[in-house]
C-alpha cells in the first residue's frame, strides 16, 4: 500500500521508517526541507517539501494511488486540513490526524477523522489506525489465550444495535468509545458513525471477530 505522511517531526520521520520496513511505500511531506534529516538512514521513499492541505502538492506525494494518509505534524489546524483534504477531495480510506489539544477530539470525530493524543506511544497508535490488520491485538495476556483488542465501527454496522457483536465464550464487546468518550457496553448501544469499539477475545477467535465485523449486521448469531 501506498502511504502518505504530512510532517517530518519525530512521529514522522519513525512512522516513514516503519512503513517502509513493513513493506509499504512512502511519501513523505514537509514544509522545511531540513526535515527530512530526521528519516531512517537508507529510507528510500519520495520526500517532498510542501504543505499537506495544498492538493498539488498531495497530488505529487502519489495521494491519488494512496490507500492511508497521516497527518502529524506540530499543528492541529494543518492536521485536520491535511487530513480533511485527503478523505474529501481525494477518498483516502484510511486518515487519521495527530492533535495536540484533546478537546478538538470530538470535532474531528464528527468529521470522521480518527485521531491520536500527542503521547509517548504516538508512533504505534498511528500505526494501528493506519493498518489495523498488522496489529491484531492491542495486549495478549501472559499465557496467550486473551487478548485486548480495538476496533473501528465498520459503516455497514452504524445505526444496529452492537449486541450482535457480543459472543460470550469468543469476543466480548466491553466499551464503546464514541466521540471521545468511553462508556461501558451494555447490551443497548446502537452503532454510531466514528464508533471505536474495545473487544475481550479469545486469541483463537480473533479471525471469528473480523469476520463478524467485516459481514452484514444481519449475518450475526440468530439470523
């Protein structure tokens, strides 16, 4: 998959290195050239010195052949911008934007822009938004049989209720977070648009669950 990465800060220029290693192609966005000395000895991706919102610039960075984009640089509003550009001029599937201030969380939400905290784990929760089937599990316990596991809402599943994602014995949907706020499932939550869905499972059902999720709201145990 191709990949496009707006800023070549620290998160950046590691996420460029990551991608790249696990076999992706990278192009890489920032607006000081300098930058790019921050980038993975050997790095072999496309660096180009621009803004990420400007669409030719994005356009030169291969976002038109693009299957994800991240946004991270030092700037919530270039972020959300860059982020906005490449989900609504260019459908990018997969975008999610890093943020600094965690109460324009809900905002970007709403727009459906995923994003992550300014943590010290940033590097890896972008990744697992970017591709989040490299990362099944988010902590596996210590004898391997249960594991914790974050999920997207797939579209398909907004507006039915998520007990049909609730397989005791299998998976069991413990919380859902929904516009920046988590809350315990209990058995009445509609899906919401944005929905970020938190799994106990099984470690041998995780293929169960994507199944489950990847499938028809109606395909779900009883029908």
């Amino acid at each position: 998959m191709h990949v496009v990465v707006v800023g070549c800060g620290r998160v950046g220029s590691e996420l460029a290195g990551m991608l790249e290693k696990t076999g992706h192609t990278v192009a890489i966005v920032d607006k000081r050239r300098d930058a790019f000395r921050r980038l993975p000895t050997g790095f072999s991706g496309q660096t180009i010195v621009g803004f990420g919102f400007d669409r030719d610039t994005l356009v030169e960075a291969g976002i038109e052949n693009a299957g994800a984009l991240a946004a991270v640089t030092s700037g919530d509003n270039s972020n959300i911008m860059s982020a906005r550009v490449a989900r609504e001029t260019f459908q990018v599937e997969r975008v999610v934007a890093r943020i600094y201030d965690p109460r324009r969380a809900v905002i970007y939400q709403r727009l459906g822009i995923p994003t992550v905290a300014t943590v010290s784990w940033t590097t890896d929760q972008v990744m697992r938004r970017l591709l989040p089937g490299a990362h099944p599990a988010d902590w596996v316990d210590g004898s391997g049989q249960v594991c914790l596991v974050e999920r997207d809402l797939p579209p398909a599943w907004a507006g039915h209720k998520l007990v049909m994602l609730h397989e005791p014995g299998r998976f069991v949907l413990s919380a859902v977070t929904r516009l920046g706020s988590a809350r315990v499932f209990d058995g009445n939550i509609v899906g919401q648009e944005g929905d970020v869905l938190h799994f106990i499972v099984d470690i041998n059902d995780l293929d169960a669950l994507q199944q489950r999720l990847e499938g028809r709201p109606d395909e779900g145990p009883g029908h």
